[in-house]
C-alpha cells in the first residue's frame, strides 16, 4: 500500500508484481544501479535503507528512502540507459523487479502498463512543476504520451486508429507547448 507504483493496480496483479519482486542487500556505498548501464531493465524499490543519486560528474543530484521507486523509465522503454548512478548511504534492502517479470504479468494484466504509464507521467509533470524544465523530461513525457496512444489504439481496433489518427490528445498540447518553451 505505501508503493506508489502499486497504487491503482487491482490486488491480484498487484499480488503477482509483490511475488516477482527479488530481494536483494547492498552494504553502504555500494553501487545499486551505474549512469550509462543500458543492460539492467529492472525497476527498484526501497524497502529500507537510504541511498544517493549521482549525476555526471559523481555530484550529489539526490537521496532516495523507504519506499522511493527508480528504474521505471528503463522497464517502460522510456529510456535506453541510466540517467543516474544510485550508490547505497546505509545498509539497504532492495527489491528488483526483473523487466521480463513485468512484461509477463503485464500480458495477463493490459491495464498494468496503461496505470504505470500514466503515473510516471503524472509524476513527470509534478517534477517537471518543480524544476525547470529540461528537455530531456518533455522527450520522456512525449515518449509515455505516444506509448499510451499505441496501447489506447491496439484495445480498440484498427478502425478507431483510421479515425483518429490526426488527432491530438490536450496531453499531446501541453508537452509540445513546454517543449517550444524551452527551444
């Protein structure tokens, strides 16, 4: 119930994602996940213990705590390589859920990926509000938008992909308009 991920999901899949959940332990300063790794598609949760955000040039860009989600970007296809390198501050108990595990629970769920996909958004733009905006975030959000359309598309059919294919979302608007305010 305090994941966020989880929240909206119904309680079946959300007991299949809690069983694929792999537990993992990492000592303090240890590496959880590397900036550039293009290989590890997993999503991360916290279960207890502290960990830091790395940017570029190893500076401190944040801390992560009980409950804090990463990694979803890479398992949605969002993104091909990590933005950060997360390092544990304290000894921390990880979860991973492997990208194939959700895949798989996905097929049995279609409206598990439409849910995440529609959160990271929502939390993209909450973000987004907060800080400037960059254009790597409108890029992500236009990437989530378009992943939407297609799964929106492939529920109804090819006839309603006819129809609307010209046709843009208030979503699609708004991510151009911040977009053409950063140009």
């Amino acid at each position: 119930d305090n994941i966020d991920v989880l929240k909206g999901i119904p309680r079946v899949c959300a007991a299949k994602l809690v069983l694929a959940f792999q537990m993992t332990f990492y000592g303090p300063d240890e590496v959880i996940v590397r900036k550039g790794d293009t290989t590890n598609q997993s999503l991360f949760v916290i279960a207890d213990g502290r960990a830091k955000m790395l940017g570029a040039n190893r500076e401190l860009v944040g801390h992560l705590g009980k409950h804090a989600v990463f990694g979803e970007f890479m398992m949605l296809d969002i993104l091909k390589e990590r933005t950060f390198t997360v390092v544990s501050e304290t000894f921390c108990d990880v979860r991973v859920l492997p990208k194939e595990a959700f895949k798989r629970i996905s097929a049995s769920f279609p409206a598990l990926k439409r849910t995440c996909l529609e959160r990271a958004l929502h939390n993209l733009r909450v973000d987004t509000q907060k800080k400037k905006v960059h254009k790597r975030r409108i890029e992500m959000m236009s990437e989530i938008e378009k992943q939407l359309r297609k799964l929106s598309l492939e529920r109804r059919g090819p006839l309603h992909e006819q129809q609307h294919m010209f046709r843009r979302t208030r979503s699609d608007i708004k991510t151009h308009e911040m977009m053409s305010e950063i140009e």
